[in-house]
C-alpha cells in the first residue's frame, strides 16, 4: 500500500504514522499551490535554485500554517550531498527556516527525540528517508541522493541511533517520494560504487539496458542498506510515487534539465503544550 496519502494539494503525509503517533506531522510537499512562478511554479521550497526569497518564505509560510507548526520552530540545511547528520535541539530552531544564509553548513540528515521541532530538506529526485522510533520519541530525516546513498546515509542514522540506545529493531523508516528506476538511468562509475556498497548481495537493485547503460532503483538499494544495518522488513515502507513520472505533482532535476523547484520532507512532533 502507498504509504503517502495525499492530505491537500500541497502535501503527501505518512498517514498510518501519524494515525499511530498523536502530535506526529511527516511528509513531503508537491509543487501546487504555492507563490513562486516561471520554472519554480507553484510551491517551491528550495532557497538555493534561483527563485524570489520572497516566494519561497510565502510557500513555506503557507506550508507552515496548513500543518500548524511555525516556520521558526523549523530547521534547514545546505545540502551537499554528503552523510553528516545532526542532533537538533530547541535550541537550533529557526537556523535555516526563512534564510539559507544561517542554514546547517554541509548537512544531509537531522534527528531529534525533542518536540516542537520541525526536520526539514529540499528534494527533485533525490530519495526521502524518513526516520522514526516510537518508544524513545525519536525522529530523523536524511537525503540521499546516489552519493548519499552509497556512503550509506541510511546505516549512518541508525548507528547514531544505537549510540542512543536505540536497537535497529526498534526502528521505523519510510522511504518517500523519489526517482523511479524506469527514469533513473546512470553509467559504469556511479554502478561501480553501487557494487562496492552491495558487494555480498546477491539481487542487485539495478538492470543493464546496454553496455555502460544501467536503470537504478535507488529506493530499492536504501531499502538494502537498511536491512544490511539491521532494520527489519516489516519496518520499512516505500512510496512508489515518482517525482520524474508525475509532472503535475513534483519537481525533478532530471526531467526538468536543472532549472527547477524543490520539495520539502518535513518530521516534527508538536509540542503537547500546544
């Protein structure tokens, strides 16, 4: 079952988290119903693509007010497509919200076991990881891209986890709104690190269309990663929307030769005082 429900026309939720976690808000946001215009119409959320700055503090101001958590309880990060992740606290709320001047310098994933903080990234393509562990309130958000995702972003978080006394078991990701495998087409060098990263599975998450021509389900090869690091099966579920395929609802880098919008992942528990 696809586990992003559309909650609006500016949003995709995780639905059966939130059902199951009181005060939860998570998901990923869609290219309609925002300020920005030309190449970043609607809902553009990205500060770094060349937009209006004006635009994107309306969207995300507009995004703010549909879940009800306010833009300076958020944080940000200048994405670059590495494995840094970082511990977030309330005192780090608003670095990154209506700037990227003061956003998270060379950051790629966030968590937090406090509330009253949202966890965002901007996406055209790349994949979505979201993070959570009911039991000890903790969240995460990581983006990975094929970098990303062959430096293993995804078994980084849930080291960090276990370094907070979190068992893998005890874990639950979702894998979001992404590039589909039939869109996602690379060559030998990016294959070449995929190997190196699976090289004791047997399935591959890729096929050949001809020589140094290969189709990538980089959802897929995070799923794998996971497993490899101990998060079970039954714990992961994983969107089979694709932001290439469906041009209504999505930005993508590659369809769109670059010049295009972002989409926001956001995580964040809402402060009970509320």
């Amino acid at each position: 079952m696809e586990p992003f429900a559309h909650h609006n026309q500016s949003y995709f939720s995780i639905r059966n988290w939130m059902e199951m976690n009181p005060g939860l808000v998570a998901g990923l946001t869609t290219k309609k119903g925002g300020s920005s215009i030309g190449v970043f119409e609607n809902l553009n959320m990205g500060f770094h693509v060349g937009d209006q700055v004006e635009a994107v503090c309306s969207n995300r101001n507009k995004l703010a007010n549909l879940i009800q958590f306010p833009l300076n309880h958020w944080v940000g990060a200048e994405q670059t497509h590495d494995t840094v992740i970082r511990k977030i606290t309330k005192a780090d709320r608003g670095t990154g919200a209506d700037t990227y001047d003061n956003a998270f310098k060379g950051t790629d994933g966030f968590y937090t076991n406090e509330e009253g903080i949202l966890l965002t990234l901007c996406y055209a393509d790349c994949v979505p990881l979201f993070f959570i562990s009911p039991d000890h309130r903790m969240i995460g958000a990581a983006h990975a891209g094929w970098k990303g995702t062959v430096n293993e972003i995804a078994r980084k978080m849930v080291e960090k986890w276990r370094e907070e006394g979190i068992a893998p078991n005890q874990i639950f990701v979702a894998i979001g709104p992404s590039i589909c495998e039939k869109c996602y087409i690379v060559n030998d060098y990016v294959i070449n690190f995929v190997e190196n990263t699976l090289e004791d599975v047997e399935k591959k998450p890729y096929n050949t269309i001809k020589a140094g021509q290969y189709t990538l389900d980089l959802r897929e090869l995070n799923k794998m990663i996971l497993l490899k690091s101990g998060v079970p099966e039954k714990n992961i579920q994983i969107s089979k929307l694709c932001s290439s395929c469906d041009q209504s609802e999505f930005f993508s880098h590659r369809r769109d030769q670059g010049k295009t919008g972002r989409m926001l992942s956001y995580i964040g528990w809402k402060e009970t005082s509320e």
